[in-house]
C-alpha cells in the first residue's frame, strides 16, 4: 500500500494560497479606496481640497493619481507618511502645508510630466519655471475662480 497523494500539505498549500489571494483583493481594494475623494475629504483639513478639486479639470482622477507616486514600491512608503501628516494635521488642527512639501510638488510636477508628455513636446518654455503649478497653479483645484477667492493653493 503506497501513500495517498492528497496529503495535508496539499490542504495547506491551497489553503495559504486562497488566504494569500483574499488577502491581495482586501489590500488592493483598500489602497484603492484610500486614494478616491470620498476618503480624503473625510479629514476636514481636505474637505476644500476635495471640493475644489471636484470643480476642477481633473476631477475623474482620484486624488492619488496626482498626489502620490505611481510605481507601487514608491507609493507605499509615500502615501504612509504623507498620510501621517495629514491625520496629525487633522488632529492637532492645523492646516496642510501650502504650498505643497517639496517632496509632495516633486511628484506631482512628475505626475503632470507623464501624464502629459504629448503636450510637454510642443512646449517651447518647458524649462522657464521648474514646476508645472509655477504656470498652472489652479488647473487642479478650482482654475476658473479666480486666485483672490480661493485658498487652496494660493501661496
């Protein structure tokens, strides 16, 4: 008599791989979430962010889209630290920096640069200001109100 080949090893492989998979979906579907509008209006101290952002041009990307890296292994670092500043701004009180962190504007000026790299091609002034918001401060966040009468973004 040999031995059965549906051993417990088997059951427990299968089984290490089901939870591995449910695992990934709950992970994907919370980083998902965590990078729409609902999410981060929720802190008051992005609720003008969330509002202004909604009237503006982008407002079918999630905030993240703009906001944070899109290469996994550097979002995941950037997305908990600055998350971490927004959720002690919003217990302290204090309001997010304006404008944005170094850091913060070096993504996002990346994240412009990709997504439009067509349009950066026929622009002969690529190099006059070092960031696209230098130019293009309120495409994002509300660019038909006029700059006096808003606050976002207005440093």
């Amino acid at each position: 008599m040999g031995t059965p080949r549906n051993g417990p090893w088997l059951k427990v492989l299968l089984g290490g791989v089901a939870a591995g998979m449910v695992l990934l979906g709950v992970l994907a579907y919370a980083m998902t979430t965590t990078d729409q509008r609902p999410f981060c209006s929720s802190c008051h101290i992005m609720q003008e962010a969330a509002v202004t952002q909604k009237m503006g041009t982008h407002a079918k990307l999630s905030c993240n889209e703009c906001h944070a890296p899109h290469n996994l292994l550097a979002k995941l670092p950037f997305k908990a630290q600055e998350g971490l500043r927004d959720v002690i701004g919003n217990i302290s009180g204090h309001d997010i920096p304006r404008p944005l962190s170094l850091r913060t504007k070096d993504v996002v000026n990346a994240n412009c640069m990709a997504c439009h790299s067509q349009t950066n091609v026929n622009v002969a002034s690529m190099n006059a200001k070092p960031y696209c918001v230098d130019c293009h401060r309120g495409v994002a966040h509300m660019r038909m109100m006029p700059i006096s009468t808003r606050t976002v973004a207005n440093d």
